[in-house]
C-alpha cells in the first residue's frame, strides 16, 4: 500500500535544478510560444494524450493553419475535424474538440474560458487537460499531473520506478505540496519535460538528470515496480486497428462510399461488422439509407 511522503526542503530543493535544466533544455515546440493562445494550448494538450510530440507536431500546425480559432471549427461539420485527425489515433478526441469548439463558441463568446471549472465542464475536458490549460494559457496555479510528471515524482520523490496505474489522492497531495509560490506554470512544464527527455518510462538518462543526487528511487538502488504487471497495448489484429482501416477510407474520401470499398480492408468479417457498427455508435461515422457511408456531417 503506498504511504504518504511529506517532502519538506528535500521537495521543495527540486525546483532550482529543474527549472535550469528546463531552461537550458526545453525543446521549442510550437504551442509554448506567446502567440500560441489559450486555443493553440487546448489544441495541443488534446492532441498531446497518448502520441507522441513528433506525430503531433504536423498536424497541430495544419489544424491551427485552417482552424485558429474556436469558431472557425465550430462552423464545419464534425466529419472535418475527424479528417483533419489524420493517423494520430484516438479520434474520438476530434469529436471531443469539435465539441469543445461548439461550446465555447456558443456559451464563452468565442474564448477558451480561463476557470478551472469551466475548462473542466467543456465536452471531452478532463482534469488534466483543465489544469494544464488554466496554467499554460492564463497562467493558474494548479497541479498538473500527465504520465511523466506522475513518473518524476514517483522516482524522485517516493523512490518508486512508477507510480500506480490511477492518479491517486496521495499522488495529487505531494504535487500540490509541490507547487512554487511563483512560476507554477513554468514549474509544470519543466516537469514534464524531465520525464519526457531523462527521466523517461523504459531507459531513464539518470547520468544526465539534474536530481539524481537526491532521488529517493536512485538512492534506494532503484528498486524495480512491484504493483500489476504493465502490459503495453496490443494494435495488430485488434477491433481498434479495424476501426482505424475502415477510418481511413472514409477520411480519405471526398464523399460517402460503397460498403464494399469497407468490406475491402479487412477479411474478418464478423470483426469489421462490429468496428464499423461501433465507429457509428461512437458518431465517427454515419449509415445513409442507400447502405452508404461518410464521416458525420
């Protein structure tokens, strides 16, 4: 069972080491810039959930490109946005922010709102998403805990190799504990990024982390986890590879297709049947009477 660690000035002696490293190492990407807008921020922090920075890069430019503000998605259909999606993966998220755009457009007068609360009441908004945009955009204090900050502190802290498969009310505590009384949103971003680029998931660069000398798990000899297995997903052969096969055509055509331009990608048929019924159900798809189909207009 994980106990509750106080970090007093161990905890609080994190943040001048990794906020110069963060300086002298933060990768230039696009939505940190001062023009990037609470917009670009969302955009990206959506985008950002389970791919990776390079996957993102291109299509988060191409998207802030035809879409730079709320209302311009908000006027398209939400077949566009699952378009522009592209291979990212995941596009249940392009509806989410379609979504997003359609209620800050109608209920915030075209601007991503500033609050915690209302960030957290938009469509597909949880409450990472919500804290990393209050304190990226419209610089708030809060605490933001992704993957790889949970990981930081885990190891640094806890002196565990991860932390637990859910974010846990201990975990939320010491990163609030955390938090400097200026800077916090820089503080979050330089967390981040340490697990990111050093402190990362399979092969950590301990020789070149700017705490090493004080993390709790590198000093325990660093133990190896001892919770549930963790088990990387499975894609080959799976409903989700399916569901993306039959995405693709329908994203790379102009307008609605034959079923046998679906039936084409995928032999199983009994498994193509129920990803292309739940692509559907999950409003990524429409059925048309004449046994056609398209992207949802």
């Amino acid at each position: 069972m994980a106990t509750e660690h106080r970090p007093g000035t161990a905890g609080t002696g994190l943040h001048t080491p990794i906020l110069d490293w963060y300086a002298a190492n933060a990768r230039d990407l696009p939505w940190r810039a001062p023009d990037a807008g609470p917009w670009g921020i969302l955009v990206s922090e959506i985008m950002l959930q389970q791919t990776p920075v390079a996957r993102v890069l291109p299509v988060w430019r191409d998207w802030m490109a035809r879409w730079p503000t709320p209302a311009a998605l908000a006027a398209e259909p939400p077949g566009e946005a699952v378009r522009h999606w592209g291979r990212l993966g995941y596009p249940r998220r392009a509806l989410n922010l379609h979504a997003c755009a359609r209620a800050i457009t109608a209920e915030h007068g075209g601007r991503v709102p500033a609050g915690h609360d209302e960030l957290r009441a938009l469509p597909g908004v949880g409450e990472y998403t919500a804290a990393a945009v209050a304190s990226f955009a419209f610089g708030a204090r809060h605490a933001v805990l992704d993957t790889n900050v949970r990981r930081v502190l885990a190891r640094a802290v806890r002196g565990e190799e991860f932390p637990p498969k859910a974010t846990t009310a201990i975990e939320r505590r010491l990163a609030e504990s955390l938090i400097p009384p200026v800077d916090a949103p820089r503080w979050a971003v330089a967390v981040m990024e340490l697990g990111a680029l050093v402190c990362t998931a399979r092969t950590p660069r301990c020789a070149g982390c700017p705490i090493a000398a004080g993390c709790a798990w590198r000093l325990a000899g660093q133990p190896a986890y001892d919770g549930p297995e963790r088990r990387g997903q499975a894609y080959a052969g799976t409903d989700r590879q399916c569901r993306g096969r039959l995405l693709a055509v329908l994203r790379d055509a102009p307008g609605a297709v034959p079923k046998a331009a679906l039936d084409a990608v995928w032999a199983d048929a009994t498994q193509r049947e129920r990803a292309l019924d739940g692509l559907v159900a999950d409003g990524l798809a429409e059925a048309l009477a004449d046994g056609t189909y398209r992207l949802p207009g």
